[in-house]
C-alpha cells in the first residue's frame, strides 16, 4: 500500500461518481516526467539570465 493510499482513493471517487478508476502511470514514468521537468526549469534558469547579460 502506498503511503498516500491515492489508488484506494481514485477508485471510492469512481464508485461514488459512476465513473470507471483510471489507470495510474508506473511510479517510473512520473519520476522520468519529474527528472524531464527538473531540467527543463534548470535550463531556463541558467540560460535566462545568460541572455540578458549579454545584450
């Protein structure tokens, strides 16, 4: 069991709404999308004052 029981949750939510549970991504995926956000923001952060440097 997570430690946020976010699926137990997920699926009352669709027993209360009618709505089917969806599907949760691979804690993998999440962590890669995480890591691929982390560099873009770490990219802007450096090259963003690096442009207003040189002008």
């Amino acid at each position: 069991m997570s430690l946020t029981c976010f699926a137990f949750l997920t699926e009352a939510v669709a027993a209360e709404t009618s709505l089917g549970s969806v599907p949760l991504r691979p804690q993998l995926a999440g962590a890669v999308v995480l890591v691929g956000y982390a560099l873009v923001a770490a990219g802007v952060a450096v090259l963003a004052p690096l442009r207003r440097d040189l002008r």
